[in-house]
C-alpha cells in the first residue's frame, strides 16, 4: 500500500475503535497521535462520538402516555420501561406530552398531607 492508502485505512481503524468504546486518549497512545488529531480524523470520518439512542416503538409510546396520565413520575415511568428518566422526560417532550409527577408520596397522599406544607393534599 502506498501513503494515502496506508493512510486511510489507518484513519478508518481509528474510527473503528472510537465506535469500540476506546477513548480518544487510548486511541492517540495506540497510534501515536495526539488527541486532538484523532479527534480531526474522526470528524473527517463523518464519526461524531454520539450513539443513536434506539427508536421508542409505538407502544411505548402508549404504555408512556398511560403512565403519565396515571400520574407517575418520569423516574417510577423509567423503571417500568426499563430506560432512564431523562429518556422518558425527552420522549415525553417529543411527542407532545407533559409529565406532572408526583409532588408527595403515597403515604402522605393516605395521611392527607403534603411533606412541603402542612396543607390537605389536593
């Protein structure tokens, strides 16, 4: 191979290992790089470093606007879907819907109380 063959392949292993999961200094100590140049090599690869989060499927959606409108809180929803809070507040705001949570616990909603104040519960 000649330089910029031997070049391009060596560019495109570099990405290779970015999508590994290798860090940018990692990566610069395996080829004898900078980081910096890594990270401009990468760039020119069209590598961005951020993964595509997998598409929420249509029922997800449904199971997430029921829960919502049962009241729960992005976190409790999160749990039952098996993602993370923030993936359920972002999601919730793509499509439009809003999240109220929970503002007391259920021991406190049964006492009839508010944990902030000492008021009825709504």
């Amino acid at each position: 191979m000649r330089g910029k063959a031997r070049e391009q392949v060596r560019n495109q292993a570099i990405v290779a290992r970015l999508d590994t999961g290798a860090t940018l200094r990692a990566v610069s100590v395996e080829y004898g790089l900078s980081p910096e140049r890594v990270r401009q090599i990468a760039r020119q690869l069209g590598y961005s470093g951020r993964r595509a989060s997998p598409p929420w499927p249509p029922e997800a959606d449904e199971q997430l606007s029921d829960l919502a409108r049962a009241g729960l809180s992005a976190s409790a929803i999160g749990k039952r879907l098996g993602v993370t809070k923030h993936a359920v507040t972002g999601r919730a705001r793509r499509i439009g819907l809003l999240l109220l949570g929970k503002a007391y616990t259920t021991s406190e909603r049964e006492a009839g109380t508010h944990a902030m104040e000492d008021q009825p519960c709504p």
